[in-house]
C-alpha cells in the first residue's frame, strides 16, 4: 500500500493533513483532493466534504486542516477514496 496522506499537530491548534508527493522533492501529488475543496474555508469546506470539524484547504490542494484528529483523518480518508 502507498501512502497518499500524513497527519500532524498544526503549529496553529488542531491538525493538518498533507499529501505525499508524487516523486522525491516534487510537488506533484501521489493522491490529489478533489478540485472541489480547493481554497475553501470554514463552513464552506464543513458543507462540501461533511465533515464538521474542517478548517481550510489550500488552494492548490496539497495541504489542509480540521480542528481535531479524527477530522483531519476522515478528510484525507475521503480524498482518497
């Protein structure tokens, strides 16, 4: 099984999930988020993914949070389905 996903204790509170890249030192992903998530915050990413604690997606998509653990997990288990 190839990893797609990390998780980890932002320095901000809560935790981030970030993807693996897709080579050694690129920037390209092994697993991308859906399009969908890009850039949203708050509420709007809450609405799109369903999950509650969700706090922003980077708009490029490589990197995003939720306010707990288990957030950050169901977000990064939902992009890779």
């Amino acid at each position: 099984t190839e990893i797609q996903f990390v998780i980890f204790p932002s320095n901000r509170g809560g935790f981030n999930w970030q993807c693996v890249p897709n080579t050694l030192g690129g920037f390209g992903q092994r697993k991308p988020v859906p399009t969908e998530w890009k850039g949203l915050q708050g509420e709007e990413l809450q609405k799109v993914t369903g999950i509650s604690t969700a706090t922003f997606c980077h708009p490029a998509g490589f990197i995003g949070g939720a306010e707990t653990f288990e957030g950050a997990y169901a977000l990064a288990k939902k992009a890779s389905e």
